[in-house]
C-alpha cells in the first residue's frame, strides 16, 4: 500500500527516539545506563524468573508496538477502490503544470479539527502529513510543502476571517478546503455560509491557486443531524459547480465503507463517533493523493479532463 512504507519509516522514527530515551529513563532510576553488576544476598532476584521491566523498558516496548501497528495500518484493513467503480479526475491545473515542470508545490489544507489531525496518535498521522508522503514518494524530483492550517472547532466565518494569514500569504499553488462538519453538529444555520464559501473561493482563485473542497464526514454525530448534514453536502457541491472547482465527497466516500462494505464505525472512527482514526485518515489520505496524482498524469497525456467533480475510490 502506497502509505505503509512512510508509516513504517515514520514508525521506525519512533523506536529511534525510544532508543534514545533509554539513558535518561534509567538515570531517572538511580541506575546507570550499562549493564548492571548482578544482585547478592538473600534479596536477589530469583534467576529462573523472567526481569521485571523498567520504565525504559516499558517505553521501548510501546515504541515497538507502534511502530507495528503504523506498519500494517493499511494492510489489517484495505484502502482498495470497489470493482467497477468509475475514476474520474478533478481539474488541478496549476498543480499539474508544476509537478510535470518539476517545480516546487505548496499546498495549503485549511479546516478543522480533521484537518488538524485530531484522533490521530501522532501528528505524523493525520491526512495532511500522509497526503505529503505520498506525493513526494510520487514526485521525489519536486520540493513538496503541505501546510496544515487546521484549527479544531472552527466553523466557516472564523477559517474567512484567516484566510489572508493563514493560507494566501503563503502562496499555495493548491488549497484543500475542509469545512462544514462543525455547522453541522452544533446545527447552526448560518445564512451567509454560501456566501462566505464563494467569497473565499474567489480569493484563492484569484491568487492563482487550485481548489479542493471536502465536504463533512460520514460519522454518528453528523449523521444524527441528517437534515442538516444532506443541506450541507448539497451546499459545498453547487459551490464546487458553480466554481468550477473540485470537491472531495468525503461523505459518501465514508457512507460507502459503513454501509456498502458493511465496515463498523470503529474500524475509520474514534470513540467520539466524529473524527477519523489512523486508518480513516491513512485511507482517506490515499484516496485524495491517487486523485491529485490521476490530475497531473491526465494533463501530462494531453486527455480530456472533467469540469469539476474529483473522484473517490470507495472501498
């Protein structure tokens, strides 16, 4: 799978750093970091048992637990596109254009909390980090940047509001654009919501970047507010039409592993029954990367590419 690689090198990382910690840990024990001379008199350990671990031990084993468990991330569970499903491409031009010339990309995921990453065990993990790897696995002749600009609970005024800061004074050549789960759970019906979206797309357009946007995620808490949920995806697609631009439909993607694949929600979400977990967004992750790589393949061979709507490879 294209993301276990990285997240074993990643997870490799974290033994390393556990490995590194080992002295420190043991001094912290009043012990010394070498070999420790054997124990005499009637308190010694009996040999015949097994040690008792210390807290440097302890640690190494975590360590090593996590670096397994990264490494078959995708492997336990198949991030793999249904028989027959059709793969469209969304149009990213200027992307394109760059990673085919060679040239250095930036790329701006602004959002929320599943932007941020939260869920995830370790920040390596969340979908921007994974999205990197994967592109610069697919493209190591080019200087890849994804900046994450994900800032838990926050809803589509507060993300306008930074936009300027947070997202055009970087320059990105493509802005990936989650939004609308918060709306969603609290039910806040902002009237003015479309308007903000358009405006802010016209702004990112008009510095010349691409746009993705991605829409809530298949979760109980946004799925209990159905009403809501359907005006909201319904919402950001008419914005991505009349826009021109691309749309990650993250939640039929996530509707079609629970109820087409029949996968529990445990198995891509958290105990909170809203954000992903390492596989959700290792997957989800995939899924986005093989569509962003679909774009520069299809503008390389000169094919006919469609007007706005990005694919998704549901499981």
């Amino acid at each position: 799978m294209t993301p276990r690689r990285w997240s074993v090198r990643a997870a490799c990382g974290l033994v390393l750093a556990a490995l590194l910690a080992v002295p420190a840990l043991a001094a912290a024990q009043g012990a010394e970091p070498s070999a420790a001379a054997p124990s005499v008199g009637p308190d010694a350990a009996d040999p015949s048992q097994p040690p008792q671990k210390g807290i440097a031990g302890k640690t190494l084993d975590a360590a090593r637990t996590a670096a397994r468990r990264a490494g078959d991330i995708l492997t336990r569970v198949p991030c793999l596109s249904a028989k027959g499903a059709a793969a469209t491409t969304a149009v990213l031009p200027r992307v394109a254009r760059k990673l085919n010339a060679r040239a250095p990309v930036i790329i701006v995921a602004l959002g929320s909390s599943s932007t941020q990453g939260y869920g995830s065990s370790s920040p390596a993990y969340n979908y921007p980090n994974r999205l990197a790897a994967q592109l610069r696995r697919k493209y190591p002749f080019s200087e890849i940047s994804v900046i994450n600009r994900g800032i838990g609970g926050q809803e589509v005024p507060e993300m306008v509001a930074r936009l300027q800061s947070s997202v055009l004074d970087v320059h990105p050549d493509l802005v990936i654009w989650q939004l609308g789960t918060n709306s969603v759970v609290r039910g806040t019906d902002n009237p003015n919501t479309a308007a903000l979206v358009e405006d802010g797309v016209s702004r990112i357009q008009a510095a010349g970047a691409d746009v993705v946007l991605i829409d809530p995620q298949y979760a109980p808490a946004v799925t209990a507010k159905k009403e809501g949920a359907s005006r909201m995806v319904k919402l950001i697609g008419d914005i991505a039409k009349l826009k021109k631009i691309a749309v990650f439909p993250r939640f039929e993607v996530m509707r079609h592993w629970h109820e087409e694949e029949k996968m529990p929600f445990d198995t891509f979400v958290t105990a909170d029954g809203l954000h992903m977990n390492d596989w959700g967004y290792a997957c989800f992750a995939q899924l986005l990367g093989d569509t962003i790589i679909r774009s520069v393949g299809q503008l390389k061979t000169g094919a006919d590419m469609p007007g706005y709507v990005m694919s998704y490879r549901p499981m």
